[in-house]
C-alpha cells in the first residue's frame, strides 16, 4: 500500500507541483523547527535526561511520534494537493491569527515549558501546528486530529501517573510478587519495594515506583490505536475492544517485565539486573505493539449499508 500510494502521490504531483508548492512544505518545515526551538530550546537535553534516569516513561512517545510521521508520509497526496490549492497571505486570515495567537501562547509559557520533558514535548507539536495554520492554513483540517493525538499522547501520561500512579504501581508490584513467588525467586516484597539475594549472595533493592505502573505504554498504545482507527478507517467497536484488550496485556506485560528482570538478577546478580532494565522494555512493549496492532489493521472495516468500505483512501484500490 505504501508503495501505491507514493506512486499516486508521484503522478498526480508531475502534473501539480510546482516551485510554490515545494516553498510553501519547506518554508512550514524550517519555520517550524525555529519556534520549536525557540518555545522549547532544550527539548533534546530534557529528553536524553529523562532516558537516562528512568528508561521506561519518556520511551513510549517514540513509536508514537515514528508512527505519526509514517502516517503523514502516507497521506502526502492528500497534503500536497491542499499545499497546491494555497492561495496568497490574505487568505484565511482568521485561520492565521489562530496561528500566530497560538504561537504567542507558546513563547508567553516558555518558562513553564522548559521545565519538564512532556511540556516541551507538546510544545513542539503545538509549534508545528500552529507554523502550518500561518503557513498553509488549508491543512489545519488533515493535521489536527494527529497533533492533537500526539499532543496528548505525550501529555497526559504525567498527569494520569499523578492520579493512578500510585495504585496502579501497588497493583503491578502485587502480581509480580505473586509470578515471583509461582516461580520460586528469592523475593522479600515490602509494598512496592522488593530485596532480592541473587545466587552469587549479592542483595538487589528496587522500587516499583509509578513510572513502571504501566500508564505511560498503555496511553502511548491507545495512541497509537487512535492514529490507525482515523488512518484505517475502522468501526467504533472493534477499536474499543482492541483498546481494552491491549491496556489488559500491558498490564499483564509490565509486570511480567518486573519478574524477567528478577530472574535475570538472581541469575546474574544486580549488574545483568540494571543491563537488561535498560532494554527489556524496548522488546517487550514494542513486541505488544506491533502485534496487537498488526492483528487490529486486519479486522473491523467500517461499514457503509450492507458493504464493507475499503481501508485504503479515496481513488486508491487496496491491495
């Protein structure tokens, strides 16, 4: 389908690209990345700081951005043909004040937005939205649904983490003392703290603290689930299962996470213990992921009368 795609997306832009259309994408882009970098200057630094200190709570916005720009990359004849139908700068001009008074926003909360990886992560997003609606106005209807999905993917986990964190860490800790215990591991639970004795007499403490609860992969995965429901055209219904399906798996993931990484600590001691914490969540959570998702494009085609409508875009066979 990508390659379909791309080739319509080739031949219909022989015929109407031209030098306008081009600087009018690249002008959006580079603007863009300016006021991304002057709303949210140390973006990057916060980013690489919160991968560093806790592996699993900033991870999960980056399949989700991946899989954004892979959407957009597929609805690139939908986005050029808007971009050839701009007119000049007096055009839409109340879609362009919108722009400019959300960019205004944006510089005004600079310094709350540099405070924390998520601010600046939304803030990026806002920038690049808001560049479009000055830019190319016509494009605010096609790029709204994803920003705001991506707005949020990345926003709201810190803010669901500050409510349902806590328990929600008490219950992964509760399941994973039990798995621990089913398979005979050395465990001592104290709540949500653990000491383990490995086989070479060493002694592991941890905490599953409310970054492991699970909250920031499940809101990533629903997400996810959201950008493909509006790509894929699918019913209502079969989205609303495979969401609850997959939040139910990832739960029952994380805390097998927890029981990987305790056998692997008393196996190996606490040095293989915080080696595998480091990337375990990379295979696991993106394994769940891939498979319920790639299992979701396959079923729940939105129904239009008696007839199954196709998954693909307008004009475009599926294949």
């Amino acid at each position: 389908m990508l390659r379909r795609r791309l080739t319509g997306f080739s031949e219909v832009g022989r015929k109407k690209r031209g030098f306008g259309t081009w600087l009018r994408f690249f002008v959006w882009i580079g603007t863009a990345t300016v006021v991304s970098i002057l709303v949210a200057p140390n973006v990057l630094p916060l980013l690489n700081q919160a991968l560093d200190e806790n592996f699993g709570a900033v991870f999960p916005a980056i399949p989700l951005v991946a899989l954004l720009l892979v959407i957009m990359i597929l609805r690139l004849p939908e986005l050029w043909d808007l971009l050839t139908k701009e007119q000049g700068l007096n055009s839409e001009a109340s879609t362009r004040l919108i722009g400019c008074f959300v960019i205004a926003f944006l510089v005004i909360s600079r310094p709350v937005i540099t405070g924390s990886v998520e601010a600046a992560g939304v803030a990026v997003v806002l920038s690049i939205y808001a560049t479009a609606l000055i830019i190319n106005p016509l494009t605010r209807r096609l790029m709204l649904p994803y920003a705001s999905i991506c707005a949020l993917g990345i926003g709201v986990p810190s803010v669901l983490q500050w409510g349902l964190g806590v328990p929600l860490a008490a219950f992964t800790s509760n399941l994973s003392a039990g798995m621990a215990a089913a398979a005979g591991l050395p465990v001592t639970w104290l709540g949500t703290q653990f000491v383990l004795l490995s086989t070479s007499g060493g002694m592991i403490t941890g905490t599953v603290t409310s970054d492991c609860s699970g909250i920031v992969s499940i809101t990533a995965f629903l997400a996810l689930l959201a950008l493909m429901h509006m790509d894929l055209k699918k019913n209502v219904r079969s989205t609303i299962k495979t969401a609850i399906a997959g939040a139910a798996v990832l739960l029952l993931v994380n805390s097998v996470r927890v029981v990987i990484l305790l056998w692997v600590g008393y196996v190996g001691g606490a040095g293989a213990f915080w080696w595998v914490h480091d990337w375990i969540g990379y295979v696991l959570f993106l394994g769940i992921y891939f498979t319920v998702l790639a299992a979701y494009s396959g079923v729940g085609r939105r129904k239009r009368g008696n007839k199954v409508t196709a998954l693909s875009y307008p004009r475009q066979p599926q294949i």
